[in-house]
C-alpha cells in the first residue's frame, strides 16, 4: 500500500517560524471564480484521490483517471507526473502491490508499466525527452529481493535500472533499517543531473544532494555552519549549472544557489527575507513566494516577490494573501503561479495567482489536493 505523500518540511518550518521580514501595506484582495482567464498551460491536479484536467480557460475540469483499489476509503491515485510530451505515469496504490500506469494526456491508452507485490512507488520524475522515467522504490519484502533506492526505466518497456541504493545502518541487525533514503527530486533541463531529496533517518531530517545521470558520485550538499537545507522547494537554471533553494537557521527558509558541480553555496537576499518556491528567471534573476508577518509579530502572509540578479533585496510582483500555503507551481515563464491554500471556511483550495494580478479560483473538489503539474500547450 502506498503511503500518503511527504509532507514538506521546509513548509511546516515555515509555517512554525516566529520571525519576519517588513512588508509593505498592501490590501488582500478577494479571490473570484474565473471567468475566461488563461492560464498558461493545461493543469493537472491529483485532487481527492484521482488526477483531473484544467483546461487553460480556468473552468473547464475533467477527470483523467477513474482508478478503483481493494482498499475502501483510501485514495487510489498516489501520485502522478507528467513528461513535457503529454504521457502521464501514475502510481494506484492497492492492498498488494503498487501499480505504476502510462496513459496519454487524457487518460487514453492506459497500460500498467511496473507492478510487483511488496515494491511501493512514488516520487516520480520523467527525462526531458520524455524517455525515461525516475521514481523511488521503497522494498517492503523482508529480506528484499532488490534495495530500496532511486531508480530509473524506459517509459516504453525493459527492466528497472538501480542509480541509488538507500544507506543502510552500519552493523544493523535488521536488514530492513535504513540511515538515509533517497527520493528523485527534479531533473535538470539537459537531462544531466538529478535534484535529489535525502531523508537522514538517524537524524529525522531531509537535505538534498546532486546525482549525475550515470548514477556515480553523489555530490551531498552542505550548508554553511548553522543551517539547514530544506526541502520541497528548488529550481534547476536554465543551463543546469546552478540551483535555486532554500536554506536558513531558526528564523525560517531564505533563497540560495548552488553551484552544481562544486556544491558551493551562496546567499541571493538579504537575510530577512523567506522565501518559498524559488523560480529562475532567464536573466538570471529569481522569483518567489515572499512570506511575512503582519507588524513583525502576526500570522504568515506572502506575496508573489522578485529578486534581481544585481539587486539583493526583492519586491513584491503581486498582492498579500494570508490563507496558510502548501504547493506553489510556477509558470514556466513566471507570470504567475498556482498555489494551494487553506482557507479558514474549508480543507483546501486552489488559485492561479497571476503576476500584478487578482487571485482566480479553479475548479476543486475543496477535499484534498496532491501533486499539481503543467501539461504541454496543445
């Protein structure tokens, strides 16, 4: 059975943080239902247990999947990604085994690529070529036919192929225990590198590392003395030199980059500033979600922000909501960005908040929101 998703540590984090950063009085507006807005790319939604389809009109929603499990009650659908060609991978997790599907963009030409009872699958990444697809594979057999790790598969066909193991502890009794678990993260644009999350079970803590396409030698990031890497939120640059992320001590995630071969870190804004969901921008400069508190001391509020390349300190690109935040998806071009938030009436909801723009409500269930992601522009 497939476990319900990670939850994102640099959120929760940033959430409990009790410092601030200054911002400008700016009126909340209230968000509306679209009404003939663009988005800019067809948005898929892992919402209340099956993957739907926004169309770019904001309103028009259809269910991709219909997927049925043995377990009543639980979601079916896991988690999903999608390449930039339209292929959907998506894991059902059932009572014995995982199934990990390929369909097209619209949930035609469903087949079952992998499923083995006792092999759980999640965190799924696809190749830029749409060729290849990166997941984790968590081995619940004891003793395990294969290690639990990263691994990777040809979207068409072949045999799983092992990049990552997770680090057992040293002289453990138990076969099963684990130091470290590896989870695939994001590709570079090249189709180079892999972003990789590293869950420190010994230390109950998460960080991210950088894995070359062969597999050979992980390069483990480390933070300057006194921080920490969080992880949920990073973005790869253009060139698949750099990665934007966030890193900070007690007072809460602030922006960084990393140099992708060296491993060396270097601060991008002034250290009162948090951040979530760092974007590159391809003049080298970086937008982000801006998280503030109300006169220094009241609840969390953000803001679309940016950063310029030569100018330290950001400025806000779009308006204050104060609604607690969990995912933050980008546009490719930055324009604006999906976000899931809580209102205090309901569970969940979602807005496409465009750059100096008002928050547009798309069409949800209000129940539970998983991964989002944008379809290719058809």
């Amino acid at each position: 059975m497939k476990r319900l998703p990670t939850i994102i540590l640099g959120l929760l984090l940033l959430l409990l943080t009790a410092c601030s950063s200054a911002t400008p009085n700016v009126t909340t507006p209230t968000p509306r239902a679209v009404g003939g807005a663009q988005l800019p790319a067809p948005l898929y939604v892992l919402d209340n247990g099956q993957i739907a389809r926004i169309e770019r009109d904001g309103t028009t929603r259809a269910l991709v999947t219909s997927e049925t499990i043995e377990v009543q009650g639980f979601p079916p659908v896991a988690t999903f990604g999608i390449s930039p060609q339209g292929t959907l991978a998506f894991v059902v997790g059932d009572l014995k085994a995982d199934r990990l599907v390929l369909s097209g963009p619209k949930g035609e030409d469903r087949r079952v690529r992998y499923e083995v009872e006792g092999h759980e699958l999640s965190d799924i990444v696809w190749s830029p070529d749409g060729s290849q697809i990166y997941l984790r594979l968590l081995n619940n057999l004891d003793p395990p036919d294969i290690p639990s790790g990263i691994y990777r598969m040809a979207a068409a066909d072949g045999p799983l192929e092992l990049l990552l193991a997770d680090e057992p502890l040293p002289n453990a009794a138990n076969s099963m225990q684990m130091a470290r678990e590896y989870r695939p993260f994001m590709i570079a644009p090249d189709g180079s590198r892999l972003l990789v999350e590293v869950d420190d079970l010994t230390q109950n803590s998460c960080t991210l590392a950088i894995l070359p396409r062969d597999g050979s030698a992980l390069l483990n990031l480390t933070p300057p003395d006194g921080l920490a890497i969080y992880c949920g939120d990073a973005d790869w640059s253009a060139d698949a030199a750099r990665v934007a992320l966030l890193a900070g001590d007690g007072a809460g995630p602030q922006l960084w980059q990393v140099d992708a071969q060296s491993g060396a870190m270097l601060a991008l804004a002034t250290t009162n500033v948090l951040a979530r969901a760092p974007l590159w921008m391809p003049d080298g400069g970086l937008r982000f979600i801006w998280a503030s508190r109300e006169g220094g001391q009241g609840k969390l509020q953000f803001a679309l922000a940016q950063l310029d390349a030569a100018q330290p300190t950001p400025a806000m690109i779009g308006p204050i909501f104060r609604e607690p935040l969990g995912q933050v998806l980008w546009a490719a071009d930055g324009s604006g960005a999906v976000t899931v938030v809580a209102p205090e009436d309901q569970v969940v909801d979602l807005r496409w908040m465009p750059v100096n723009g008002e928050a547009l409500v798309l069409p949800n269930t209000k129940q539970r929101i998983g991964d989002i992601a944008w379809g290719p522009v058809e």
